[in-house]
C-alpha cells in the first residue's frame, strides 16, 4: 500500500515523511484513516488528509506546526487539531471512542487504542487506516473487514446502535450508495428502516442535518441522491408537508441541464453555489412561511437564505420578461437578483421568451456598465445634485436600449438628456 501513498498531491508528501519522523522522534503513533484510505483504494483524487494520533493529536499536531513554523487550531472538547499549510491543512484527532448521551446528540469521547477509534466509524469502507509509523510506512490496518466490502462494494455499519446513536449516518449510508454506485448490506438496510421507523433522524440537530444535506447537493447527481433520499424518508425531517413527485425530479433534471449550459457559455461570470438551485428545487412548493421556518431552523447563512427566498418570492414575476420588451426592462429585473435565482428560472420555464432574455442578459447586459462619471456631467455644465440621478438613470436606459457603445456616445446622450429634463419634457 506505499505506492498507494504515492497518489497523495505532492504538496502533502513531503509533510507526511516529515510527520512520520517527528512521530518516530517524540513518541506518538500516527495513521490515516477514513474516507481519504477509502479513495486511495479506490483511486478516487484526494484533497483532504484526516490522521489518527496516539496517544495525543493536540500534542503532535503542536510539535508538527512548530517544526513547519506555521499556525495550528486545537479543539480541546473532542481531542482534535487542525495544522495549516498554506491554503492546505491537515486535521488530527486524538484516537478516541465516542458516547452518546441520547440519540443524535453530540458525543462525549475519550482516548483509546485505534483499534477502538475505528470501530466507532460509520461504515466499514470508512475503518481503515494507513500506517504512517516509520516500522509499517504505508500498511494497511483493516480490523472490521472493509477491503473486502470496498471489493464487493457494500455499505456495511459496525454494529447495531451506529444509526441510533448517529442518524445522520442514514443520509451518509445514501450519499456513498450513490456516489460509489454501491450496495447498502442487507442487515444495514434493516436497521436503517428500523432507526427511521422510531423517528431517529428527528433526534439531530438541524445544523447536523443541514450540513449533510448540502453536502448531498453538492453530489454531480444529487437529484438521484435526492430520489432515493426521498424513498427512504419522504424529506418529512425537512418539513412535514413536503412532497416530491415527478415533476420535481424533472425540475432538478432541468436545473443540472441549466447549470451546465450556465458553466459553459457563461465562463467570465462568478461561479454558482449549485447545491443553492437544488435545495430551491426541493422546497419550492413549501409556502412562503413554511421556506422561513426551514430556512431559520437550519440556519443556513444569511446570503444563502436571501437567495433562496428571492427565488420563491420571484418566481411568479419573472413572467413579467416573458414577452418580448426591451433590454433596459430585462435588467431593471434581473440585475438586482443573484445568479442563483436567474439560473433557476432559466430550469423552472418553458417559455422561449423568458429564456431568450435570460441569455440576453447573461450575454450583454449583466457586464453593462456606464463609462461616464459625475466629473463628466459637470465638465458637460451640469451641477451636481438631485438631477445627476435622473441623468444617470436614462443614459443606463439609452445605454441598453440603443447599444451605446463609447464614452463619447454616452457624453452626447447625457447632453440630450440634460437638456429635455431642464425644458421638463413629457416623459422625463
């Protein structure tokens, strides 16, 4: 398994042999463990490094930062570090088992032997670790058989509690059925309708659950994680009266086609929060206060709950640029929305005219911006004060309804406009 170690990015190899011999050095046992042993298997690119220490990760993720001169993070509560490396990091944890107070609560933990820290794993393809120790470099320590379910491609808990005490396994038993296109073992699947049955999953934290919602959204394909989310739960840990049909699952198709189309004609623009246009798919048919309540229990952020909720809020009005009209209508509309929300109406309709002005304004409009400054105006002869607004606001429309293109053109209009607004012209 050393060669294995050799698809790590070059960027964390270095610091890895280096770790190794502090650790010989110092006395500490260190292994990688988790979804990062999982994707070395099966080839999958790594970003993040997640490493097991005995008997103190505080204590070697210090001595680590101070060899690297570089800042650290310690989490005294759960006997973890973070050492950063520049826009890189790596996280340690002490090996440690965890106790849960009540089912989906946060557990309480204390240090252990390996053996033990890994029985406390969701999945068995996620319990096995990769020596780091300078005896061992690169061995694989696999005590609950999760190369062979990884070979056989099974999802498979550790013993019967894990979905009582964690619920929020169920929704990551789902995420890696589908990412891997693996199959969740038969007892596992048992006891994950068993833990769904009582209720379990309404024991977590909404931030618990957000957290693993969002990560589900950002799947390539969540809306067949969503599908069979759905099967599995009805959503109802969402909100009681949601409800998904076909219609749903066509909306979703449609928001990955827009996002791509997005992503490929639209390359100078800001990338999407994706995961946002999804979530948007799911609760679109919640009411108004339902969506609030949603969005407040979960707590996203304030950015994404504006987002959100512009889309719900927006969805019938956006009908107003389903007629043809002109540009400077199209983005008097669309310019003080987010992208998010423009992209979703781009999937939601049909409508050939909505979509035309949609690309319109992604084309031309969105980048407009005028080149004259109130300098100008006043180098034009006209004094500062409420009528630089009224100028400003019909040179923008002049600017996108005639296509002016130069300074120059602008400056002539403004001078046109100058001049009817002091005459007090119809229309002004």
């Amino acid at each position: 398994m050393e060669r294995k170690l050799k698809k790590i990015p070059k960027h964390f190899q270095e610091i890895l042999k280096v770790a190794s011999r502090i650790a010989a050095r110092s006395g500490f046992k260190i292994y990688l463990v988790g979804g990062v042993v999982r994707d070395l298997i099966l080839g999958k690119a790594i970003f993040d490094l997640d490493i097991v220490v005995e008997p103190d990760a505080i204590g070697f993720a210090q001595t680590l930062a101070q060899h690297f001169k570089t800042k650290f993070r310690r989490h005294h509560t759960f006997g973890t570090a973070t050492v950063y490396f520049g826009k890189y990091k790596i996280d340690f944890a002490t090996a440690r088992k965890e106790h849960y107070p009540h089912w989906g609560a946060l557990p309480k933990v204390s240090p252990v032997t390996l053996k033990e820290d890994l029985f406390r794993r969701d999945f068995t393809i996620n319990a096995m670790a990769l020596s780091l120790n300078k005896k061992d470099y690169g061995q694989i320590i696999d005590f609950y058989n999760g190369l062979t379910d990884l070979r056989k491609g099974l999802i498979r808990i550790l013993h019967p509690d894990s979905f009582l005490e964690d619920p929020t396994r169920i929704l990551r038993a789902i995420r890696f059925e589908q990412r891997f296109s693996f199959k969740i073992e038969k007892n596992t699947y048992n006891l994950m309708k068993e833990a769904l049955k009582v209720g379990a999953i309404r024991f977590v934290h909404a931030h618990r659950l957000r957290d693993e919602i969002i990560l589900i959204l950002k799947e390539p394909q969540p809306y067949r994680y969503i599908k069979r989310l759905d099967k599995l739960t009805k959503l109802s840990f969402i909100d009681d009266r949601l409800r998904l049909n076909l219609a749903t699952y066509q909306l979703l198709a449609r928001v990955k086609k827009a996002i791509t189309s997005y992503k490929k004609r639209f390359k100078k623009h800001r990338k999407l929060d994706e995961w946002l246009l999804y979530l948007a798919a799911v609760v679109i048919n919640l009411g108004q206060e339902r969506i609030v309540k949603f969005l407040q229990r979960f707590d996203l952020r304030k950015g994404e709950k504006i987002r959100i909720l512009s889309i719900k809020e927006n969805l019938k009005k956006v009908k107003r640029i389903g007629k043809k009209t002109t540009p400077y209508v199209v983005y008097q509309f669309l310019n003080p929305l987010s992208f998010e929300a423009i992209v979703f109406f781009y999937a939601y309709y049909n409508q050939k005219m909505i979509k035309k002005n949609i690309e319109l304004f992604f084309d031309e409009l969105a980048k407009v911006r005028l080149k004259t400054k109130g300098g100008d105006l006043s180098k034009l002869g006209i004094k500062p004060g409420t009528i630089y607004t009224r100028v400003f606001e019909k040179l923008l429309k002049a600017k996108l309804n005639k296509g002016l293109k130069t300074k120059q053109e602008e400056l002539k209009e403004a001078a046109k406009i100058f001049q009817r607004a002091t005459k007090k012209e119809p229309g002004l």
